[in-house]
C-alpha cells in the first residue's frame, strides 16, 4: 500500500502525465506538463525508483557540481499535485517521467496505485506523433479512449489500433482494467521538423486539454514561442524550393479535406476558448499552486529528435534531481482530428475569433517525400504508430 505524507486531501483531482521517448515527438507532451508544473508551481511529492524501470546504459545518470560537491541525478518518473483556483477550484496530479525501460506492468501499476489513494477521478496521457502535416496549418489534436462510455459523453474517438504499442498505450489499457476513466490526446507533429521542441504541438495539447478540463491554463511565454517556431520554419522551408513545394501540397490536401468539414461545432469551440480566456470569472481560471511554491525552470532540450537520444544526459530536467525538477518523451498515431490554433492564426477581432481550425487531419500517405529527410520517428517508418487511434489494444 502507498503511503502518502504531506499532500492534502485533494479536490476533484484529475492526473495530467505524459513520458519521455517513443510517445513524445517533438517533446511536444512532456513540455506540455513541464509548462504545467511550472505555471502553476508545482510541489512534488513522489518519485518512483529508477532502479525498478530504467536501464541506465539507455537512459543515463548524470553528474553535476553543487557548491563544488559531486551529486549524481538519476532517470525518473515524479509526480507533483497544483491547485488551479477559480469558481471551481480542483486540483491537477502531474505525472513526468521517461518511458520505463522494463516492467512496464509494475510501472503501470504504481501509477495507478498513487491515482487510487489520491482519489483521482480521470487520467488524462498526453502523447505526439510524427504526420504528413504541414507546419503552417493548426496542429491536429486526437482525442481517445478505451471506454465506449468515456468516448460518448466527452466527445471523443473509440480507440481501434491494433499494433505495437509504448508506455502510453499500456498506461490507457491498464486504467480500463481498473475501472479509472482515461483519455489520451495526441498532437501531430510534421515529420520534416521533428526535433524538439515544438512549442506549437505543446500549445495544441493544452488548448485541447482546456476544452477537455473546461480550465483556463496560463500560457505565458508558450503564445510567442509558438509564433517564432513557425517564423523560423517558414524561413528554413523558404530556402529549399523542393521542401516549400512539398508543404504547398500537404497544405492543399489539408484545405481540400477540411473544406467540407469546417463546422458550427469547431467555430463554436474556438469562440468558448477565447471568452473563456477574456472572462477572468470564468470556471478553472489559474489560480494558486498547493503548498510551498518552488519554481521550476525546465525548458525541453531541442538537441535531437525523440526517437534518437538513448542518452541526452545533459538534460537535467529528465532526472532524479533532488531540487524537485522533473523530466520529459517519443511518438504515435491518432483517430480523428481537432485542430488547435497558434496566436499567428487566431483572428484580430473578437468576431473573428472562432476560426475554424478544429478539423480532421488527411490521412497520411507515408510516402518518402522531395527534399526531406525522415525521421527515425516517422509513423510509417515505426512498428508502432502507438498514439491517437492505438489508444491501446492489449
């Protein structure tokens, strides 16, 4: 039995994860919790033992200087609890971690045994994958589950992947088992410009995560990150007349299968969004963290690309480290689609506020494409695929 000590009965508690590695292209997911944490300063208060899961050839300690005394942090998962205030105030169990390495049944179990003492309501697994789409529309945002039940009254997509599977998968099918509702929401990530970090995939995530929650998550710096990642992008594209011909024709096969589709649903969807963001009354505003504050600055390292760093042990914030900061992960597939706007594409007038970018994605073609280089992470190149639709056959 997990004894707790220290955390307070929780109020409507709803657990937030997301792992580095195969799930987490771009590290567009463990960002999305890493910018959890630390908006609403998260108090940690638990770590598994990275002796049980993790391979440390694979995932490896690091050693760094504390006031000149040698300490060595070690791969981990953490879990941190933050209260988001409001008219209706709740609280949010984050989970960040890396993708365990072995015992992944253990591992599962564990969380959900921290879930079932904590009270927790619903699990929420944050994952992004590698697509055919291109940088310069609204990311797609799948939302899935392995409850028919779940899938009808939130809206979201019936899993029906068959296939290798990560952490991610096995987490979503270990909480059906136990009778815990769970979701995963998968942002796609275009596969030309797949290392990290991807601010844009990490703003989708979270704007999906707001409709789901009915929150309001504070943004900070994300908005503006977001902006420049597809400045930059724009730019690199630009200066390769086969890879800007290459996004030119994922944009029309985009345009051509949203035509149709563009819907009074999503307008409706992005305009509760923004009032919810104008309205400071609005349910779920953020609001004070539980316990002492202690802030936490882990930025995504953007050295290499998910599905290509068994090492990156300069990263400190992946670690054990014993100031309470955490880690960050890998790759997937998905279901249908809702699109979640960057500020670039956010109409200027309130009136116009509600663009309609919530739609499906075009199926990938997963062909090799001109001027490109795939990623090791692609969906067509992986055994796996293990987001959105995997949502996680056994």
């Amino acid at each position: 039995m997990i004894e707790l000590e220290g955390v307070p009965e929780l109020v409507d508690p709803v657990m937030v994860a997301a792992f580095e590695g195969w799930n987490d292209a771009g590290d567009a997911a463990s960002a999305a919790v890493a910018h959890l944490d630390r908006e609403w300063k998260g108090e940690v208060f638990a770590a598994l033992d990275a002796e049980d899961y993790y391979d440390f050839q694979v995932n490896r300690p690091t050693i760094w200087l504390d006031n000149g005394v040698r300490k060595i942090t070690w791969p981990t998962t953490r879990l941190s609890v933050v209260r988001v205030g409001g008219d209706k105030p709740r609280d949010l169990v984050l989970v960040r971690g890396i993708e365990p390495s072995m015992r992944w049944r253990s591992f599962c179990n564990e969380i959900l045994g921290f879930a079932h003492e904590l009270g927790v309501e619903m699990l929420v697994i944050l994952g992004s994958l590698l697509g055919d789409t291109p940088h310069t529309r609204p990311v797609p945002v799948s939302g899935v589950t392995s409850d028919p039940d779940l899938a009808r009254t939130m809206d979201l997509e019936e899993t029906r992947y068959e296939g290798p599977t990560g952490i991610v998968g096995i987490l979503q099918e270990a909480c059906t088992h136990a009778g815990v509702p769970a979701v995963s929401l998968w942002a796609a990530v275009p596969h030309y410009v797949s290392q990290p970090p991807n601010p844009k995939a990490t703003l989708a995530l979270l704007n999906r995560l707001e409709d789901l929650l009915d929150l309001r998550i504070p943004l900070g710096e994300l908005s503006e990150d977001a902006r420049a990642w597809q400045l930059g992008v724009d730019q690199l594209a630009a200066e390769d007349s086969e890879v800007a011909e290459y996004v030119q024709s994922l944009e029309e096969a985009r345009d051509t299968a949203e035509l149709p589709e563009a819907s009074g649903e999503a307008i409706a969807r992005e305009f509760e969004r923004y009032l919810r963001r104008r309205d400071p009354h609005t349910s779920g505003r953020a609001g004070t963290s539980r316990g002492t504050p202690s802030d936490q600055p882990d930025q995504p390292d953007a050295s290499a690309a998910p599905s290509d760093r068994p090492d990156r042990a300069e990263r400190t914030d992946r670690t054990d480290r014993a100031d309470g900061s955490a880690p960050a992960e890998g790759t997937a597939d998905r279901p249908a689609t809702t699109d979640t706007e960057t500020p670039d594409e956010a109409p200027a007038t309130e009136a116009a506020a509600c663009d309609a970018g919530d739609e499906d994605a075009p199926e990938q073609s997963g062909a090799d494409h001109p001027g490109t280089e795939r990623a090791p992470g692609h969906e067509a190149d992986r055994p796996d695929r293990d987001g959105g639709p995997e949502g996680h056959a056994s």
